[in-house]
C-alpha cells in the first residue's frame, strides 16, 4: 500500500462522503459501490484485502474508539444485558448457522462450524453512524455498540479454537475451555497494563500532542502484545479504550488532552472505515458468486434467521427484570446486526486444512455484501417507524 495509493482511495472517500451525504445514503454502501465501480476502470489501484492488513492496521483503531466513548457508569447497568447478547446469542447464531450449513450446504462439521462463528461477529458502523447523524443516543446506542465490541472480542476467541481444533490440534474439553479462558483473560490483562502505562504517562504531561500520541500506542500496542502471546487482541484493545475513555477525564489526560484525543480518534476512525469499506468493495468485484450462488442464498438466510434467534429469546430473559429490553428495541438489535471488516478478517486467515475455505471466504464476502447494501440502506427507514428517527438528519453536519 503506497503512499499513491492511499491518496487516491482517500479523495475517492472524500467525494463518496460529499455525494452520501448530498442523497441521503448511509456512507458505508456509498464506500462499498465505489469500490466496486473503481476495480472495473483500467486506472484502479491494485490492493489486496488481508487479514494482515484488518488486523495489523484497521481493527485497533476502530475498536479503540468505540470503547473510547463507551461510559462505563452506563454499561455496567447493563452488562448483564450485553453479556448475554455476546455469549449466549453468539452461540446461538453460530449454532443455527452451522447446522444449516451442514445439513442443507452439505459442508463438513468443521467447516460449517468455523463459519457460523466468523459470520456471528456483528459490525453496526451504518447503523452507528445513522445514529450519529440522526442525534440518536440513550440505552439503544449502548447496546447496539457495546454487543458489537464484546461480540467481536468473543467470536474471534472461539474462531481461534475452532481453527486449532480444525487443524488437528488435539484439545478435548478441558483443553478447548482452558485455551478459551486464557485467550479471553490474557487479552484483557494486556489491555488493562497497556493502558495502565499510557494512563501513567499522561499524567505527567499536559501536552495534547504527546496525549495523543499515548492513546495511538494503547491501541496498537494492547492489541499487538495480546496477539503476540496468542490472547484476544480485540478484547485487548476494547479493554484499552474503556479504561482510558473512562479514567483519562479523571486527571490522567488534560482538559485540552482529551477534546484533542476526541477529534483525533473520530478522525481515525473515519479514515480507517473510508479505507476499508472501498477495500471490501474493490474484492468483491473479484469475487466469482456464480460458483455458489446457491450456497450465499442460503447463508443469507441463515445469517439473518440465526440473528433473530440469538436476539429475541436473549432479549425474553430479561423481560420482567429491569433490565427489560424494549420490543422496538429488539428489532434495531436484531436488523442492525450488520456484518463487515472482522468476520473477512477471521475468513481470510483461515488456513488450507479447513474444508471449504475458499468457498466459505466467498459465501463470506456475499453475506457481508447484503449485510451493508441491504440492511445497511433499510436500517433508517426501520429506525423512523419504530420512532427512534424523529428528525431529520443533518446533511450540512
């Protein structure tokens, strides 16, 4: 990726930007078909989507600034709610996703397995980002951002041990639960030290710039050290942007400091959403779905049927508690459970022993696909009518 490169894809976000917000359409879909329309002119740039690239360079930034301003005070009221969202409806999408996989794709065990997994990581940014524009806030916000993150932490563990246990490592029970446990401490634990660190540091400076430069260190540094020792660097980096978003107004960042940290991270963000969203869209204009159209319908199918039962019996154990999801609620969590950049990253990494791997990296990319075209251009119509877009969007913002 040159300089050149990166340049270009840039002016190409700027001006999708410009034209999403001129017709009203959510950023991501703008970003997705331009990507497609750009790998079919002769002058298109030739990057390749890797793993290596969503992890190393787009994840942590994105993780890092949607813990950054998660109020902890808020999720802990609700991390019962949200807890059971990333574990028990994980498991629950992956397992209905699985099974049809297997019994109507005929693809193995394994490999329908490690599928559901990947495909149950949720990636709201349309929605997220609808929320924004519209002045969406309170409870729904929350939920919405704080599932995806815990979600994504959560998932990328279990795929870690299904790909062990698919290329022939022998775990069993014991071994799967104890490699599950360590994965999902050892990255919190770095996350929490890394941030620690940049927290101490930065109290003894009231320079914005050096402030600045502490957090982008916490947030690649908590999730290359947790990934180094083979532990969750997500749950890494989610664990540094909760701590540092929480503690830094304490007196660890300055006042300045932190409204500095602020715009720089809702510039990162920005900057690795346009890069990533034009990337997925210039591989799937290389993508040959003919091949398994069938399958992708299905998959498709699965993904969202999977999603509502993860989402509506989740939402039923809280029904006469206080933490009692709200019906219109539920829907938003259910449709707004959109796929994108980890799940590629988790499909792109398999390795050759995993049945099915390239059709499961191309059903992936499908799924993905209608996720941010399809429910990413009805997701605002679905929070209009059920009352939580009550004005009309700032489109000078």
């Amino acid at each position: 990726m040159t300089i050149n490169k990166i340049e270009i894809l840039l002016l190409i976000a700027v001006v999708v930007a410009m034209a999403a917000r001129r017709l009203r359409l959510p950023y991501t879909v703008g970003l997705v078909v331009a990507g497609v329309i750009l790998s079919l002119l002769p002058f298109a740039p030739h990057l390749e989507l890797t793993r290596e690239l969503i992890f190393s360079v787009f994840l942590p930034p994105l993780i890092f600034e949607a813990a950054f301003y998660i109020e902890w005070p808020k999720l802990k009221k609700d991390f019962p709610v949200v807890l059971v969202l990333a574990t028990v409806g994980l498991w629950l999408s992956a397992g209905v996703t699985a099974l049809g996989m297997h019994y109507l794709a005929r693809w193995e065990w394994i490999g329908a397995l490690v599928f559901g997994v990947l495909i149950a990581a949720t990636d709201p940014v349309s929605v997220i980002a609808t929320f924004k524009e519209a002045g969406v806030k309170g409870r729904i916000r929350l939920l919405v951002e704080a599932e995806s993150l815990l979600n994504d932490g959560m998932a990328a563990v279990a795929f870690a041990v299904l790909v062990a246990i698919g290329t022939g490592t022998s775990l069993g029970v014991s071994g799967a639960t104890k490699m599950l446990a360590l994965t999902i401490v050892g990255g919190v634990v770095c996350g929490a030290l890394i941030a620690g660190a940049a927290l101490l540091l930065a109290g003894r400076t009231n320079d914005h710039l050096v402030e600045i430069t502490l957090t982008t260190l916490a947030a690649y540094g908590s999730f290359l050290l947790a990934e180094h020792f083979h532990f969750s660097g997500v749950l890494a980096t989610l664990t540094a942007g909760l701590i540092i978003g929480n503690r830094g107004h304490l007196g660890s960042l300055s006042d300045k400091g932190r409204e500095a940290v602020g715009s720089f991270w809702e510039y990162a963000a920005f900057l690795a959403n346009s890069l990533i969203f034009l990337l997925i869209g210039l591989r799937l204009a290389q993508q040959n779905f003919r091949t398994v159209l069938i399958t992708s319908l299905i998959a498709i199918v699965l993904v969202i049927l999977a999603r509502a039962i993860a989402v509506y019996p989740a939402s039923a154990l809280f029904v006469r508690s206080k933490l009692r999801i709200e019906r219109r609620h539920q829907h938003i969590l259910f449709w707004g459970g959109l796929r994108g950049a980890l799940a590629l990253a988790l499909a792109l990494s398999l390795p050759p022993q995993i049945p099915h791997r390239e059709e499961i990296i191309t059903v992936a990319f499908a799924v993905v696909a209608f996720s941010i075209v399809v429910q990413g251009l009805t997701i605002k119509q679905l929070l209009r009518r059920v009352g939580e877009l009550t004005k009309p969007i700032n489109q000078n913002r």
